[in-house]
C-alpha cells in the first residue's frame, strides 16, 4: 500500500464512530452517542504538547485528521506532513489551513489524502480527508459531521463553493516500506502509545504478552495495530 492509501484506509476504519456526550466509552463506536467527547482527541491529549492545549470536548473535526496521520505514521512523522510545530493550533481548522498555506502546500484540486478545508472568504469552519476523486465527486471521510456527530463518509461536487481548498502532505517524506527496515518496539507497557495501550494492557493480563527473558515487554508496533484492530472487531473478547 502506498502511503496514501494507508491514510485512507485507516480514517475509513473509523466511519460509523459517534462523539460522546461525556467523557466516558470513548473506545465504543455507538454507546454514549450525542456529544464532542471522543477518543481522538484524548489520543492526541495524551501526547502531552501535541496541541497548545487539552481538545478533549470540543470541536473534532479537525483532530480526527490529525489522529488518522498519527495513528499510521507516528507522531514525528505526521506533524512533517501535517505542515505542525510541536504545540501547534492545528485543532482548529482556520490554523490547520494556515500550516498548509505558510509551506506552500495548499491547492485547489483534490488528489486522495489532501485534506479537504470548507468554509468561505471570512472563514474556515470545517475539514476531513479525501479518499477518492471520481465522476465530479471528491469523496471525504469527515470526524464531527452531521447531528449526531460522527465520523462520516460524505461527497462533494469538485468545484462546490464551500470547498476551500487541499492541504497536501509532502508524500516524499514518508520513507518507503520496503527500504525502511526500522521496526518500532515498545519496551514497557507505558511506552506503548496511548490508542494501543488498552489492547496490549489485555494481552498482558490475559497472559498473552508475558514480556522477554529480561522482563520487559518489547513488543511492535505492527503487532500493536493488528491486535488493536482485532480488539476493536471485539475478536479478543
């Protein structure tokens, strides 16, 4: 899979994910349906100085972009391509818009992983992810949209005048798979990034992951996202 279509597959993954009126079964899709809670932004709350600030019960829209580029990336890598500084305003769609701009990275014709802006010449006020252009539509999945909120598959006409524009990564940045042979391990529980962590913690308790010969638990990060992904599909239950 190209770099693209990993993004993309992994903001499609989470179509059907409701926000939550409360802080509180942040990892179920359906349960506590109805408000601006929601698991991403405590994903990326969790990393300390991802944002200027904790996003947890605000608007989302723009923190599921970010948390889709984290979750198949990895921190480090995703702000290069998200065009964000450490402590960043990306929360919000008008900055997020404004770090595309500044590195010369905004366009006005959709390719499949832009990041698609909505708004007007006053403002920005909503954003998502392309996933397809095709027969005059561009395709998006979109956190925060419709009422409920939730992360919806949505389409537009190219061309539609509230598309403000396309926040493009510099896809040159993301090394290729089969040159890259860096595999990332977690030692410790609490090293494990903080959307795997309730997974693996399961595995461990379980019995499942008991760790090396030296006690600690060393264990991948693509060994993470399969179980993940599994645990989610409720196969470890």
């Amino acid at each position: 899979m190209t770099a693209q279509e990993r993004l993309i597959a992994v903001a499609e993954d989470q179509v059907g994910y409701f926000g939550k009126r409360t802080n509180a079964q942040l990892d179920d899709f359906k349960a506590n349906a109805g408000g601006k809670f929601n698991k991403y932004a405590r994903d990326l709350d969790a990393l300390g100085d991802f944002y200027n600030g904790r996003k947890n019960g605000y608007d989302w829209c723009d923190v599921f972009v970010d948390w889709c580029f984290v979750q198949t990336f990895g921190r480090e890598l995703a702000q290069k391509l998200l065009c964000q500084p450490d402590k960043s305003l990306g929360a919000g769609t008008a900055y997020s818009l404004g770090y595309y701009k500044k590195k010369g990275r905004l366009f006005t014709s959709p390719q499949p992983a832009d990041q698609i802006f909505f708004g007007d010449a006053k403002s920005t006020w909503h954003t998502g992810l392309v996933v397809k252009v095709a027969g005059g539509f561009v395709h998006t999945v979109e956190g925060n949209a419709g009422n409920p909120s939730a992360v919806r598959a949505c389409k537009y006409r190219v061309g539609a005048g509230i598309i403000k524009g396309y926040g493009r990564p510099d896809w040159s940045l993301v090394p290729d798979e089969k040159e890259d042979d860096n595999m990332v391990y977690y030692e410790k529980l609490e090293n494990v990034p903080a959307w795997y962590r309730p997974t693996v913690e399961k595995l461990v308790n379980a019995g499942a992951l008991k760790g090396t010969a030296t006690g600690t638990l060393d264990v991948s990060e693509d060994y993470c996202r399969v179980m993940t992904t599994l645990d989610r599909l409720g196969k470890l239950d």
